[in-house]
C-alpha cells in the first residue's frame, strides 16, 4: 500500500511539473490562446492516477501557475472540473472499448463547457471583470479550443500506448 502511494505521489508530482513548465506553451487558435499541456495533464492522471489525485494534480498546478505569475484565477475551475469529470469518466468506463473517447469527451464538456461558465462568476468577483461587459458563456469558446487541443494530443499518446501493450503494464505497475 504505501509503495503504491509513494509511486502515485511522485508521479503526481511529475504531472504537477509538466502542467506548471507546460503552461508557458500556447499557440493562437481562433483569437484564442490554447494552451493544451494542462488538459493532456488531466486525461493523463484520469487513465494513471485517478479522479481524486487527478483534481489533486489540477490544483496543486492552477495554484503553482498562480503563484509564479503564469496563470490566472481562470485555471482552477477549468482544469479542476475537467480532471475530476475525465477521472470519474474513465473510472467508470475502464476495461471498456470506450474508455478513451468518454474520458475525451469528459474532459472537453468538464473543462470547456462547465469550466468555461464557473469561470464567469470568479472573472466578475475576484478579477475586476464588469459583469454587464461580458456575458456569462464568454468563457466556453477559449476553453473549448484549449481543452480540445489536449484533448486530442493525449488521445494520441494513450491510443499510442495502448497499442504497444504499454498502458496496461504501466497501469499495473502503479497499482502493484
């Protein structure tokens, strides 16, 4: 028991680094900055960690970010309800074909969708934003693009992973 925890601990603690390093990496899509690092993150901790150490990894990084001057208050509740919806989703689907394109899924509606309007309230109570100047689905469109763009990267390397055998043995490996 405690091995295996000490090995999620440090492999959450890797993803945590890549989110925080990953967060300066963004290109322009649309009038958008998709910044897909942190997504790719929470598909990766959903299918090797877990919903609970998959929020965990979403926090620890929105604050890290917050605290460096990388990011915004708009990190937390994105990659926070993305994690926690892509791990339920995968927990729930694992050993099925469809495991993969639910925890997708899950995590494009988690982040950009309910992400994208939780973001609202923090914008117009913590971040000065006038409540009247943006309307409360303004949010869902650059989420969207970013968590898409994760979304599908970490689709490839998993699909990749799976394909070689490679996931499954990682997998038992954490849980050994």
């Amino acid at each position: 028991m405690k091995k295996t925890n000490t090995r999620k601990l440090a492999l959450a603690a890797v993803f945590t680094a890549v989110a925080v390093v990953g967060s300066l990496l963004s290109f322009p899509v649309f009038g958008s900055r998709c910044a897909p690092v942190q997504h790719i993150v929470n598909i990766l901790c959903a299918v090797f960690l877990g919903p609970a150490w998959g929020v965990g990894v979403a926090f620890a990084a929105s604050l890290l970010r917050n605290l460096l001057g990388l990011g915004s208050l708009m990190a937390f509740p994105g990659s926070m309800i993305g994690a926690l919806l892509c791990g339920l989703a995968y927990k729930a689907m694992k050993g099925k074909s469809a495991a993969l394109p639910v925890t997708l899924l899950a995590e494009i509606f988690g982040t950009g969708v309910l992400g994208g309007l939780c973001a609202y309230p923090i914008a117009t109570l913590f971040m000065n934003v006038d409540a009247a100047a943006v309307a409360f689905y303004a949010y869902i469109i650059p989420f969207l693009i970013s968590t898409t763009g994760g979304s599908i990267i970490a689709g490839l390397v998993i699909a990749a992973l799976q394909s070689g055998g490679t996931l499954s043995k990682m997998q038992a490996r954490l849980d050994a």
